[in-house]
C-alpha cells in the first residue's frame, strides 16, 4: 500500500509541474538592433557653442 501512495504522489507532482512549465508562455522577443557603430554622439556640438556664445554676446551687451 505504502509504494501505490508513493507512484500517485509522484504522478500528482508531475502533472503539477507540467501544468507549472505550460504556464509560463512564450519566450520574450529578442532585443532591437543597436545603432550603427559610426553614430555621431556629439552632432551639432559646435553649432550649440556657437549660438551660446552668439546669446552671452549678446546679454553682456544689453546689459550695459
């Protein structure tokens, strides 16, 4: 008796972990592509330095 309550235990558990592993769903999909590797990161750095300095210019000058 103590062997047929050991296989129907084991037969519960493995139904159980079946229905565990069924549930968690499809695989996430991969990640996006990454940026080209000549991808400028400071694109229109001088054109901000220029139009800073074009805006100081022009607060020291309207201030005196």
């Amino acid at each position: 008796m103590m062997i047929q309550n050991k296989r129907i235990f084991a037969s519960i558990l493995l139904v159980l972990i079946s229905f565990v592993c069924a549930a968690q769903g499809p695989p996430p999909p991969p990640p996006g592509i990454p940026p080209p590797p000549g991808f400028p990161i400071d694109g229109g750095i001088l054109m901000g330095v220029c139009v800073a300095l074009f805006y100081g210019a022009k607060k020291l000058l309207a201030n005196k």
